[in-house]
C-alpha cells in the first residue's frame, strides 16, 4: 500500500481539478462514467504489471484488443445466441496468446521485446487482411451489454473492474507473487531456489493475454467495431505501468500502483480534454511519463560498485 500512496495523491489532485473545471464529474452518473472508460486500460496495466515485473514486455496486447473486437463482431454478426460461446472463445484466443508469447520467451530465449513486437505486427496484418481494413459484421446487444450497459445506474464495467483488481491483488499476495517478484529481480538466484522461472513468466504472460480479453470485451461494446480499436494500447498500458512506480527492470513495483497509474493517466487526459488540449498529444505525454520514471528509477537505484584496479590485484 505504501508503494501505491505517491501516485494515489497525484490522483486525488487530478480529480479534483477534473471537479472544478467540470462540476457533474462529483455526481455519481459522472463519476461512474470515468470509471467506465477507465476500465480497459486499469485491467490492461494489471495485465501488463505481472510481466514486466517478471522482467519483460508485452507490446502485443493492443493488437490483441483489436484482432477480439473485429472477430467477435464477424462470429456473432448481430446472432444473441453466439454472444456466450463467442466470449468464451475470446478468453480460450487470450490466454493461447500469452501461452504462445511465454513459451517463446521461455523455450526458445527470445528476448519478449521482440517476440511481443512480432506478435503485434502478425495480429495487426491478420486483422488487416481478413477485414481489408473495413470490420465487417456487428456485435450483439448481449454482447454490447458488458461495455455500455449495467444495473441500474451502474456500469457492468465497474464490478467487472473490481473484480480483476482484487484476483490481481490477490495474486501478487499469494506464493506466485513472491515468485514473480524474485524471478524479476534475480532470475538466477531465484532457479537456484526452486523457483520454476519458466513456468512464472509463461503464467504471467496469459495473464496479460487474459486483461487483452476482458479489455476487448469491455472495449467492444464501449467503442464498438473498429480496427484501430486497439492502437496503442500496449503503450499506454507500460505507461500506466510505470506512473505505478513500477521498474521496468522488474522485481520491483505493487499491483495496486500499476492500476492507479491507469486511472491517473486516463484522469489526465481527461482533464487536457476539458481544457482543450489536443488529444493528438496524448503519445507525447506518454513518452515523457516513460522517459521520466525510467531515468527516476535509474536514479533511485543504487549502482554496483566497480572493483577498482588495485583492489583487484590485492585480491589475486
């Protein structure tokens, strides 16, 4: 908790300014509509979090997002009787993602960098070339239900959020998380432990392959059908990701402060929005956030010491 009290005041400031330039973001209608766009991104960065503190990345969970979203909408093409088997199919195709990306970090040793980046560029020119850049088809009202609809004046995508954030939690306060942790701070020592590192990253990345599936259910029936649904969100989850404090060196980093770095950056956007900002602008202000807490944490870390010259010599 006392990882995540930084980011959550700089959150509680940002409401507020979003309340005084926008007084019905206090009522409850208003507030529960932030939340409802803050969803995607929150389960992405918790997604996103289990692998890079594991030590590496996912860059293809925007792909992801929208390679569901364009399928779902030509599996169901406006039937409510595929909506159910169609949203299991979207999590089964999330989590053999991640499989695929794990056990291709893992086995083979690529480094994740670039196996992610290849998976982004395979599921973005599948996408393009099944749609020919124009969706075809139409999600059900079943299935739009999960992003726009709810109980009352509730969001489904709230309790939705709610509960990934507390398995989350709960993940990273059981043994996996220790796990995860002492894998991304020293692979090595934590093999020599009896640590299966292997097995922890593959499971963290299905994790992040499962966020990429509630996201893009939730996404769908927000955003509806479009095959730039999910661009960029593979950067603004890492971004989320390390306004948390979380180092991208992994081993290092709480659950809960990825997740308020979510809800803090997509408060900042939309507080640029009320003031007029460009939205154009919004990579930028993701690449200065990255570019900032990489060097802070850099700065923060203690550096090991080089053995000077001499000392070497008296040590032979």
């Amino acid at each position: 908790m006392k990882r995540a009290l930084p980011i959550l005041a700089v959150l509680v400031v940002l409401l507020a300014a979003i309340a005084i330039a926008n007084p019905f973001f206090l009522e409850p209608a208003g507030f529960l509509a932030f939340l409802k766009r803050a969803a995607p991104l929150v389960i992405l960065a918790a997604g996103q979090y289990f692998v890079v503190v594991s030590g590496e990345f996912d860059l293809s969970v925007g792909s992801l997002v929208t390679a569901e979203v364009v399928i779902a909408a030509r599996l169901i093409d406006g039937d409510e009787s595929a909506t159910w088997p169609v949203l299991a199919l979207l999590i089964v195709a999330g989590l053999l993602v991640g499989l695929v990306n794990g056990v291709l970090t893992t086995k083979l040793r690529v480094p994740s960098f670039i196996v992610t980046l290849g998976m982004l560029l395979v599921l973005s020119g599948a996408v393009f070339l099944w749609t020919g850049g124009a969706p075809r088809g139409a999600l059900s009202e079943g299935f739009r239900t999960f992003g726009r609809g709810g109980l009352g004046t509730l969001p489904w995508s709230v309790p939705i959020l709610l509960v990934a954030g507390a398995a989350a939690i709960w993940l990273m306060r059981a043994d996996f998380g220790r796990t995860l942790k002492a894998t991304g701070d020293n692979e090595r020592a934590a093999a020599l432990s009896g640590v299966r590192v292997d097995r922890v990253k593959i499971f963290a990345f299905m994790l992040s392959g499962l966020s990429a599936a509630v996201a893009a259910i939730l996404l769908g029936g927000f955003a509806g059908v479009s095959a730039q649904v999910g661009q960029g969100l593979e950067f603004s989850a890492i971004t989320a990701v390390v306004l948390g404090g979380v180092v991208l060196g992994g081993g290092r980093g709480s659950v809960l402060a990825a997740m308020a770095g979510a809800v803090t950056l997509e408060a900042l956007f939309t507080l640029l929005n009320l003031y007029g900002v460009s939205g154009a602008l919004e990579s930028t202000v993701q690449g200065v956030i990255i570019i900032a807490a990489v060097a802070a944490g850099a700065i923060r870390l203690p550096r090991k010491p080089t053995p000077r010259r001499g000392d070497a010599h008296a040590a032979s």
